[in-house]
C-alpha cells in the first residue's frame, strides 16, 4: 500500500475542530501531571514509561465526554500532553549531573530552576524542530516499513473512543488504588517503605548481603509494563551487586579503607565525622558501618555499575549503525525534497521549512547571549550551541527511526547521550579545554541532546498517530510547541522541589535530596561521572573498567547488557519490585497461552492489566511527588509524624513483623493486578 492510497480515519476533506483552545489546555494538564511523574520516576528508578497510551485514555474519556472534544481534538490533548513526558525524562537523565560534577567546576551552581527551565524548554523545541522535514519521509512514506508501536496503539485508542470503546475505568481503578496504598505507606505508615533483611558483618560465610525491595505502586507497575524479560535482566544485575560483589567486597576490604574511599568521593566529609545513611553511617569512634552494605555500594560497586552503564549504552548506540547511516541518508534526501509549497490536501500541510532553519539559528544565538547557560565567553557558548545543532539533527534522525522500529520505551537515549558527551569532552580537548571548568559546557551539550532525541522520539509516535486518524500536522506541530514549553515550566520546579532536603538531611551536611538513597538519580550520576573521568582524568578507572567488561561478557552471551548494569547500578531496592510486577505479567501471559488466547502486541498494550499497571504507575508517582513536596515544611513533617501508625505496630507484632506486613500489602496489590490481567480481553477489531 502506497502512502497514496492510504485512507485515515477521518477524511482529508473533511473539516472537523482540531486545534483548539480547549484541547490545548487540557493537553498542558495531562502534560503537566504526567511530566511530574516522570521526573519523580526516573529520579528513583533510572526508568520511564510512555505516557501516550494514559493520555489518550484520558483523552477519549474526560475530553469526550465532559468536554465534547472530536476525535481531533482528543489527538491534540494526547499530542501537548506527551511532550511533558518525554522533555522530563531526558531532563532528569542528564541535568542532575550538575550535582555530581567536580567541586571546583561550579556545577552546582546551574542546578537552578531557570537554567533547568531554559534547557528544557531549548532542548524540547530542538526535537520538535528537527522532525518537521522528516514526517513526510518516516512517517508518510514508511507508513508500511515503521509500525510506531506506541502511535498506533494510541490511535486504535482514540478510534475506540468514537466508537464507544471504554478503556478508563480500569486505569483510574489502579490510579485509585495506588493513591490509597500510598496514603497508608507514606503518609499513615501503617505499610513499610522499604522492607530490608541484611546479613550481619560478623558473618564468615556471607558477610553483609542486603536483601530489599521499595514496594511502592508505581515500581510494580513499571515491572508490568515492560514485562518479565526486562525486569529480569534488570534484577539479575541487582543480584550480582548486592548478593554477590558486596559480600564479597565485605569480607575483603577492611572499614577504613572503605571510609577513605568515600572521603574521596565527597561522600564524607572526613575520616573523623560520623556519617549518615547514605554513606553507611561511619563510626569514627569504632571504625565501623552501621550500614556495611550501603558503604560498600557507595564507595566502589555504583562505580562498577556506571562503567557497565556506560559500555551498554554505547554497545546499544553501535549495534544500531545501519539505521544510523540509513536514518541519516533518509533525513538528508527529506531535507533536498523539502518544498515551503503548501499542499492542498490537509493532512499533508506541515510547518515551513523555513521554521527549522530559523529556529534552528535562533536557537544558536539564544544559547550565546543568555548568562544562566555555563561558558566564560560568547564564542564558547557559540559552539556549544552549534555543536547542539548539529549532534540534534544527527540523533534526532536516529531516534525517530528506532522508535519506529521498537517503540519509544526500548529508544537508546542513553547511548545516544554517551555519544554526544564522549564527542563534545574530545572535542573540547581538540581546542584545549581542558580541566574542571568546562565540565558543565560539556554537561549542557549532553543534556540537550538527550532532551531532544528523547522528545522527538515522543514527537514521532504523535505524528504517526496523527496520521492514522487523519490529524493535520501542522496543528499537531504546534502542539508539540506548546506543549514543550508549558511543561517545561513545571518539569523544573518539580526537579527543584524534589531536591530539597528535609531538615534532617541539612543538619547530615546534605544539601540536595537528589542523589540520595531515595532519589539516586542514577542516568545523572553517570554523565557527571564520564564528563569529569574524561576531562579531569581523576576517575577511579579499575572500578569503571571492571564494569565495562562485565558489559562485554554480557554482550558475549547474547544478553543484552545495558538493562543488566542499569539494574547493577541501581539499589536492589529499586528492582526487586519491578521484577516482581515483570513476574506477574509473565504469569498473566503464560496462562492466556495455555488458555489459547492470542492477541496481537496494539491489544496486549490496550490490556486491562496493562491500564491497571498504567494507572499504579501514575497515581503512585503523583502521590510520591506529592508527599515529597509536603514533606518539605518542618510544620507538615511533625504532622505526618504525629499520625504515623509505625510506633503502634512495631510496638504489637516488632520491627520484623512490621516488615511483612508491609509485604503482605505489596502481595495483596499483585494479586488485584494478576486477577485483572487476567480478565477477559477487548478485541479492538471489535470496538
């Protein structure tokens, strides 16, 4: 079928309201909540998932029916709201990295919500812009060659909606249930946070394994998503970290060598002050850890696990070269058959060409002139923006392509960013600039590209479900605009909020939440850590290296490497729960093969458990951020200590008790999953 001949769903000829105000506006919301989300997601987990499917659930249900919105206008709200999404993610992935680079860089001081703002808002209009040209040439004339997954399973969605197919209540039942199980966990305490069995040092045979799991809603609910495989390469790496190196690392490094390591690492302040749980609670008085495990983790196996990161990601980015070379050539030839003509018809009027080119200038002069951005000149500043340019075109081509192959969850924005960062630091040493101060400039080449590869990425799957249902692109474009900038407003204040420490952690000598064991931030850590490893040279490179080759060996067996080191990076904490939601979903699917069920990958992600996983995923990381901004004011705090239930209960039944309570509540939660999941499916050939 030639792009010619194909017929969406809504004619072109046919004039319906599209780019409205109110779809705008409840598209900023959806943009908004999501987006926050997402920053709250991928701070505590490294991980996201695509927000597409739940907008536009939420589309056909509150803009349908409450608002009278048409199939057009629910395509632009599911649009504008996908941009927070993905902007989020690549925000949180690279920005936080200002926070980990060296003391004398000045890194820290661009951790601000202007200069988050601005980058966010730069980087996602670079995405936009980058995917105008290239709509006709991927989108339109691969119509048969690049399915989209998430796009077409979001326009079957708004499809179902006009013809009266009901997919919400399953969703807002897990969003529901989420924010009850996270009102007892994080606000009553009547559910423990994270539930924790550790072997004690003094043990000969295995000295020091930790076993534990932060069993919250929305880690269930990502494990769901992306299924058993994934999550459990994921754990596999937790295993290795935590039940293997560190018990090992513990029977074989003495204490003070542990402690000078983490004087090293800024983790402590000295050998002679006591330590806080993030780095093991130090006792200089005993030389000892209260927290062996956590020490051990924090001085030499996250650096392990970032080098395994960082070989992944880039193992990742190589083993997609064809598309690469073929993506570019594509982008090329899309660019020369480029006309400003507009076409008759009116699914086929795009944005001017003309937008990119001087967007694309604009973009060069404002990332020159505005003060906020890190460069001691506006020469630096001129090539940071022009080398923001050029590596966008590059991977943003590169990001539309793979989505369309694999979809948006399995995008390699990782090893794109590696990319961009490892070529920016050899290029800056190429003109000599060398040393701490430039890590930031190096910083901000990465970030950017990451935010844009990873909204266009978004931007592509909007756009084929735009073509599908017969939207017109230039409103969608538009969208994406708006829909960049609104969120980025509140993606910043969210990531500001987030990192403000509680008054126990100031008085620790911690001044920024993120980075902690509750928001480890893990994508960030890695960034600074290349960027400060290339241009410094002060890397611990016996660490990093070891998991370079625990990457390689991977490769080797034809595992794929880059979700076992983010899981060896990661606390076990963080992915024994996603493994636990991974399990259940393989449960669900073994029993619908037994049963003969066999449903095509658009109705798995339009499943009841899927929605319900959705819908654990949103609530539990909206409430997360919520408790976390409430958590804030000292006032609030005494009131939330005040009524916690955690005393009462380990006063009844003990500390051990406690704790399996609070996994006979995460048991619960699975099995309400499984039995949805198991509920009979909606054949979107009927709706």
């Amino acid at each position: 079928m030639s792009d010619n001949k194909f017929k969406p769903f809504v004619a072109p000829d046919m004039m319906m309201k599209e780019l409205t105000l109110k779809s705008i506006l409840l598209g900023c919301i959806a943009g908004v909540i999501f987006g926050a989300a997402t920053v709250y997601l991928a701070l505590k987990a490294g991980l996201t998932v695509s927000a597409s499917i739940p907008i536009s659930v939420i589309a056909i249900t509150l803009g349908r029916r409450f608002f009278k919105t048409t199939i057009l206008e629910n395509n632009i709200i599911q649009t504008t709201g996908s941009a927070g999404e993905s902007i989020a993610s690549g925000v949180v992935f690279t920005l936080p990295g200002f926070l980990f680079l060296s003391a004398e860089s000045g890194g820290k001081d661009f951790f601000s919500y202007i200069t988050i703002l601005i980058l966010a808002i730069f980087g996602g209009i670079l995405g936009t812009l980058m995917m105008i040209p290239l709509r006709r040439s991927l989108i339109v004339k691969e119509h048969e060659t690049l399915p989209y997954p998430e796009g077409t399973a979001c326009a079957s969605v708004l499809k179902a909606g006009e013809k009266g197919g009901d997919f919400a209540k399953t969703a807002f039942l897990g969003l529901g249930i989420a924010f009850l199980y996270a009102t007892l966990q994080k606000v009553l305490h009547v559910i423990s946070e994270v539930p924790a069995f550790m072997t004690a040092q003094a043990n000969k045979v295995f000295p020091s394994a930790k076993l534990s799991g932060e069993i919250t809603p929305e880690f269930m609910g990502v494990g769901y998503i992306i299924g058993p495989r994934i999550s459990g390469v994921l754990v596999a790496g937790g295993v290795l970290a935590w039940l293997c190196l560190i018990p090992l690392l513990a029977s074989l490094v003495p204490p003070d060598v542990i402690a000078q390591q983490l004087v090293k690492l800024n983790l402590l302040a000295s050998m002679t002050t006591p330590g806080s749980g993030t780095n093991g609670f130090w006792d200089p008085v005993n030389h000892t850890f209260g927290d062996f495990s956590t020490a051990i983790y924090q001085a030499y196996v996250k650096q392990i696990g970032a080098g395994a990161v960082a070989a992944g990601g880039f193992i990742t980015l190589l083993k997609t070269i064809p598309t690469i070379i073929t993506s570019f050539k594509e982008s090329i030839g899309s660019v020369k058959g480029g006309t400003d003509k507009a076409p008759a018809i009116r699914t086929e009027r795009d944005l001017s060409f003309k937008v990119v080119i001087i967007g694309s200038i604009v973009l060069v002069l404002l990332m020159a002139i505005v003060p906020q951005l890190p460069g001691d000149s506006v020469w630096q500043k001129l090539l940071i923006g022009i080398l923001v340019v050029i590596f966008g075109a590059f991977f943003v081509t590169v990001s539309s392509r793979i989505v369309g192959l694999i979809g948006t969850t399995n995008n390699p924005i990782s090893g794109m960013t590696i990319a961009t960062i490892m070529g920016t630091c050899l290029i800056f040493i190429a003109v000599g600039w060398t040393g701490k101060t430039y890590e930031p400039m190096a910083l901000v080449v990465g970030g950017m590209i990451c935010i844009a590869a990873a909204n266009a990425g978004a931007t592509s799957q909007d756009l084929k479900t735009g073509f599908l249902v017969g939207a017109t692109p230039r409103s969608q474009q538009i969208a994406l605009f708006v829909g960049a900038i609104v969120s980025s407003l509140v993606i910043g204040w969210t990531v500001q909020l987030l990192d403000t420490p509680t008054e126990e952690m100031v008085k620790s000598g911690v001044h920024h939440a993120i980075g902690t064991a509750g928001l480890s931030a893990p994508q960030g850590t890695l960034m600074a850590t290349l960027i400060k490893g290339i241009l410094g040279g002060d890397l611990d490179w016996q660490f990093v290296l070891a998991g370079v080759f625990i990457a390689i060996t991977l490769e080797l067996c034809g595992i794929k490497s880059l979700s076992f080191a983010v899981g060896a990076y990661l606390p076990l904490a963080t992915t024994l729960p996603i493994f636990i939601g991974g399990l259940i979903r393989g449960l669900v699917d073994w029993k619908q093969k037994r049963s003969g069920i066999k449903l095509s990958a658009e109705e798995e992600e339009l499943g009841k458990g899927s929605l319900f996983a959705t819908g654990l995923v949103a609530g539990g990381a909206i409430a997360g951020v919520i408790v976390a901004g409430l958590s804030v004011r000292k006032d609030v705090q005494d009131g939330l200590a005040s009524i916690s239930a955690e005393p009462g209960i380990t006063g009844m039944i003990g500390e051990t008790g406690y704790k399996l309570l609070g996994v006979a509540f995460f048991a619960v939660m699975g099995y309400m999953l499984y039995r949805i999941g198991r509920q009979k499916q909606v054949s979107i050939d009927k709706l």
